[in-house]
C-alpha cells in the first residue's frame, strides 16, 4: 500500500554544518531503505533557489525546513516531526516533542544551539 508515508519529501538542512551532515548520516542509517524517500538539499550558497521555494535563507540557516509531498513548507519542530515520523524507531520521538509543553522547551533549546553554532561560526 502506498501511503503518504512513502512519497518523497525535500530536506532543506545546513550542509556547512557538521552536526547537521552527522545528523543526515544518523538518519539515513537509521531509515535505511525508506531513506530513499527523503530528498536532501543543502542550503549552502543557494539563496535565489530557497527564496523561489519560498524560504527565507536566513530563516533555512537557522531552522530545518521541509517541503512535503503536497508542497507546504513546514519549519523547525514541524519540519522534524515530519521527517522523523517517517522512520518508525523515531515515531515516539516525534510525538513526544509535538507534546504542548515539550514542543516550547525544544524549540527554546533548538534555537539557543544554532544561534549559538552560527555565532560561534561567525555566520551569524
């Protein structure tokens, strides 16, 4: 059965950033053959084509953003919910950060790293 699950969506992540490509590995190990399905596209240096998409590059340098198989573009929890409930070892996961209380907590915490990575980079 083919479910909305199985089609292919656009990962708009940071390619400049090591812990970024360390987490791309991480899930494309742990998706393995359904990590086909997932489309990943560096950001670095492509600001005419994230703008074309709708992005803010700025906005895509400092949160994850996915397109989805209908073509919204969802951004930072929204976008890591989506893209780990695809895997079916990081659905609680995933569940567990849309939680309303845990959902404010992790995007503090996610906003406070990267703007802290990008300081620290001087991209920031």
């Amino acid at each position: 059965m083919n479910t909305s699950d199985d089609k292919p969506i656009t990962v708009f992540y940071d390619g400049a950033c090591p812990r970024c490509r360390r987490d791309r590995a991480n899930y494309e190990r742990l998706a393995g053959e359904g990590g086909r399905d997932v489309e990943w596209c560096d950001i670095t240096g492509r600001d005419d084509e994230l703008r074309a998409e709708g992005i803010d590059p700025k906005a895509a340098l400092r949160e994850l953003h996915v397109r989805t198989t209908d073509g919204r573009v969802l951004r930072e929890l929204d976008a890591y919910i989506v893209l780990m409930s695809r895997v079916w070892v990081l659905r609680p996961l995933a569940w567990l950060i849309g939680l309303p209380g845990v959902r404010g907590l992790c995007s503090r915490a996610y906003r406070a790293m990267v703007d802290r990575r990008l300081r620290r980079e001087g991209r920031l």
